[in-house]
C-alpha cells in the first residue's frame, strides 16, 4: 500500500468518525442528557472499536489521560444504545458493547477458549431468519446470533488433525 493510499483511508475512517460524532450529538440533543467533551471523548473511543467493555473503555480513556466517570461512561453507552449507535452483548460472562454505526446485522463466532470475536455477514442466514419470522406470523425487529466453540489457536491439536 502506497503513502497515498493510507493517507486516503486514513482521511475516510477520520471523516466518518466526525461523521459519527455529529450524528450522536445530535442525537443526544433529544435526549435529558447534556453533550460536553467527556461524552464526546467517550463516543470518539467508542466508534474507534468494533467491540469493548466499559471498563476496557474506562482504562483507554485513562491511559489517553482524558478521564471520565465510569457512571457517565454508563449513561453515555446507555443512550448509545437506545438510539441505536451501540448493542448491549453478553460475552464470555461480561457486556461488551457492540459499535453498530455504519454496519449492516451481522452475527458473531466467540471462541470459548480465549474469548476471540470473529463478525460475519450471510445472506443465506439472512434469508433464513426472514423465512422463519414470516413463516410464524412474526416481524424482525431485533436478532441476534452468537456460535460458540474453539478459534484454530485455541482447538487441540489432535482435533485440528481431524479436521473438526
């Protein structure tokens, strides 16, 4: 990858992220709870994952030297999830919040071992839950799919030699 070409991505995935910053302070507008630079600091560190936890958030926030109440951190995911911005997920026995702006549904593969997150997007899967809700009278209006087992790093070896 030539210089131009990372400057490039760098210059899109920093135009997104204020394009994400904007739609959330707007969006927070609308809401009981004040924007200030804490919030916007804790949405910036939000948006720059695909997954995290409020303390793994809580501790990035503090090594940056920028500090924020965990109880505000809370509160800030809150509203991001109810508007949509954020998921609330259950992993390996701890919430994670998963970072939904500008992603499509997606599902989740969980190693069991190390606890690795692998994202995938089927239609195929797609289609099926569509087919189903329908087929029983439902309307999607949430979904969530999470397959647990072992990543390749994690599986033994005798397993990995059977090809399981």
């Amino acid at each position: 990858m030539n210089v131009v070409t990372r400057l490039s991505r760098s210059n899109r995935q920093e135009r997104r992220l204020d394009e994400g910053i904007q739609r959330i302070r707007t969006s927070f507008g609308r809401t009981r709870l004040n924007w200030s630079l804490q919030r916007e600091r804790i949405v910036q560190a939000f948006l720059q994952e695909e997954h995290i936890t409020i303390r793994e958030l809580y501790r990035r926030l503090n090594r940056q030297g920028q500090r924020a109440p965990l109880n505000t951190i809370y509160r800030t995911m809150r509203v991001l999830c109810d508007k949509g911005f954020a998921q609330a997920r259950r992993f390996n026995e701890e919430t994670q919040y998963d970072n939904l702006f500008a992603k499509g549904d997606h599902d989740h593969l969980i190693c069991t071992g190390c606890g690795h997150i692998v994202e995938f997007e089927d239609p195929t899967i797609e289609r099926l839950r569509q087919e189903i809700a329908s087929a029983n009278g439902f309307h999607l209006t949430a979904q969530n799919l999470e397959l647990y087992g072992l990543c390749a790093d994690c599986r033994p070896v005798s397993v990995k030699a059977l090809g399981r």
